[in-house]
C-alpha cells in the first residue's frame, strides 16, 4: 500500500507542470524538501561549481522565491550563463528553476514548465552563499 501512495505522489509531483509559485508554497511541499542543490553554469570562475543548501537556509530562498513577479519574456538570450537550481525532497523528487543572466532582461527565473519571472535578490542570496564557503 505504501508503495502504491509513493507512486500516485511522484506521478502528482512529475506530471503537474505547476508553475512553481503554486508548488512551492503547498504545505505538502515545503514539508518534503530536503535540500537545494545549485549548480554553477555561469562565466564566474571564482565561486564553486555547485552548492548544497540545508537546514534553515532552505528558508531564506524560499522567502525570496515567495517574491517573484510573473514576466512574459520568452526569447532567453543568454549573457553569462545562469545557475541551475534542484529543489530536492525527501522522497528524492526534484524540482528545477533557473537563475538566468540575460541580454536584454536582466536576471531572468525560469521553472521547469517553462514559465518566466523575475526577481534580482535571488542571485544576490545565491552568490552569497556560493562566497560563504
């Protein structure tokens, strides 16, 4: 029975392409998360190639994920890379966003459906926990 729910759970997980204000801020799904794992893929070579985040940490990006402003940009061109984030839960479900540095839009966050919005403090507390190592 167990495995029956775990499945039902990860085809609700994987087949919603929720855009991530709506998953991230359900009770089931901030309970679930177990880590934040950020890869480096941007022209700075003078930070880590990735990042586990932790513990109360985990609080503070999802505080500023809470503050995105839906955008409608489609054409991502990008400048210097981006930082490609894995928001992992405890039954090792992952969910994707990217910090995107853009031509002609700035910083530019990106779900896994798709979906774009923007918010400049989310590179801001990226980088200072890429420096805090």
């Amino acid at each position: 029975m167990r495995h029956v729910v775990l499945v039902l759970f990860l085809l609700s997980f994987y087949g919603c392409a929720r855009p991530i204000k709506e998953k991230l801020f359900s009770s089931d799904f901030i309970k679930n998360i177990d880590r934040i794992k950020i890869y480096n893929k941007t022209s700075n070579r003078y930070i880590a190639d990735s990042l586990v985040i932790r513990g109360s940490r985990i609080q503070s990006i999802l505080a500023e994920l809470s503050h995105l402003k839906d955008s409608k940009i489609d054409n991502l061109k990008t400048m210097s890379g981006f930082y490609d984030m894995f928001i992992i839960g405890k039954d090792r479900s992952e969910y994707e966003i990217e910090v995107v540095y853009t031509i002609y839009n700035g910083i530019v966050i990106r779900d896994h459906s798709g979906k774009t919005y923007k918010d400049d403090d989310l590179e801001g507390i990226i980088l200072y926990y890429f420096n805090e190592r």
